[in-house]
C-alpha cells in the first residue's frame, strides 16, 4: 500500500533524513523505531507532505510527493502527531465531528465505537478537550483521526507520557485497527508495546533504516538493539 524508496527529507539546508527505503502492507503493523533525533517523527512528517522531500513516494501506486497534507489525508492516511494537536476550546463530541469523513455514512467508525473503545471519553463528551488529561488527549487525538476512516494510520509516540493502564488500553486499541484491516505505522520508543502488537520492526538510526525485520529477528539481535536502540 504505502511504499517509500530512497527518501531524503531537509529542514531548511539540514539533510535529515538520507535514503529512507520501506513499505507497509495492507493491514500490517509496522514499528519504526530509534532513539531521538533518529528521524523517525520525520519521517512520518515526509509521508503526510509536512516538510520538504526528495525521492520516490507511492501510495497505492499512485505518487503522493509534494502533495498537501490534506491531500494524503483525504486519500485515506491518516495521522496522529506526537503532539496530539486537539481543539482545546472545542468538546470532545466536537473535535470528533471534525474528523468524520462527509456524513459518515458507510464509515468503518462512528462515535458509538470511539466511546465504546474509550469509555472515559464518553464520560467527557461535553467536557472542552484542552481540559482533558494527557491520556485523555491522547485518547481523542488517536479517535479523531480514525473518524475519518483511514486505510493507514501513522502515530507518532502515542504511550508517551501515558500510564500503564493507558498504555495497555492503547495497545488494544492498534490490534482493533489491524482486525478490521488498517495498516499502522506506529512511531515508538517503548520496545515493549511495539514488539507486542507488530508485524514487522523497523529500526532508524542517523535519518537511514539500519535494520527492517521481524520483532522476534529484532529480539535476537542484540548487536542492533545496543547500538541503534539501548539507552
């Protein structure tokens, strides 16, 4: 579904990333992994059309470089930055209303399911969403997106900074993506949850992917977890 080869992405003059090469299935979860400043979030940033990119970018075999973010979103990608980017004044009933895709109709989602997933934004549907928790915000940010009925979803650290109890609620909440046949891209630090949920491990280091296997062929390499992933 999504392919890319050789991508190289800049920040101004900064060469940042340097010939990103990898694809993701129909409905797989692929982990991209890697410590900070590794270019994993900019990645993701080159996919949607959020900064300058060179190379080859296809989306169902159709060419998506330079495209507007809004562009990629609508041809079914969906995206959920690291920083979480909800309407703080809005509710969270509202911010839900704006990423539904036209009427909703013939949607794999509706709000029953965003609040049956996360009963505790039910409980907050009234509530303005910059008053939420982090979780909370977490929570929304990652229902938002899926009311626009992607095929592919990329998210960006989605346990940072989330309690263990959010963090396993998260986890099955990427399994029910994969059950009902989208594809996740999931951006992540915590090794554990990744190598749960995943299909396949990416490992970036130094804006290149340095190791593209299995989680289990990750877990036996520890040449690679040393050098590119361990703290």
């Amino acid at each position: 579904m999504l392919k890319l080869h050789d991508i190289h992405a800049y920040y101004g003059k900064s060469h940042v990333l340097h010939g990103v090469s990898f694809n993701v299935g129909a409905g797989e979860i692929v982990a991209l992994l890697g410590r900070n400043g590794s270019g994993r979030s900019t990645t993701a940033k080159a996919i949607m059309g959020l900064v300058h990119a060179e190379g080859t970018l296809r989306w169902r075999e159709q060419d998506i470089l330079r495209r507007k973010a809004y562009e990629i979103a609508h041809l079914g990608i969906g995206y959920v930055p690291e920083n979480r980017d909800i309407f703080p004044k809005l509710t969270v009933h509202q911010n839900l209303l704006l990423g539904q895709k036209g009427s909703g109709k013939g949607s794999r989602w509706s709000f029953d399911d965003m609040y049956g997933m996360f009963p505790r934004l039910k409980e907050r549907q009234h509530t303005e969403a910059g008053v939420l928790s982090g979780g909370e915000q977490q929570m929304l940010t990652l229902c938002r997106t899926l009311m626009g009925d992607p095929d592919l979803i990329i998210i960006d650290e989605p346990t940072e900074g989330l309690a263990p109890k959010i963090v396993e609620l998260v986890g099955q909440y990427l399994k029910t993506l994969k059950d009902k046949g989208i594809s996740v891209l999931l951006i992540e630090q915590k090794l554990t949850i990744a190598m749960q949920i995943s299909d396949r491990a990416l490992v970036m280091g130094h804006g290149s992917i340095v190791f593209d296997g299995t989680p289990d062929s990750l877990r036996a390499d520890a040449t690679t977890r040393k050098e590119w992933l361990e703290v």
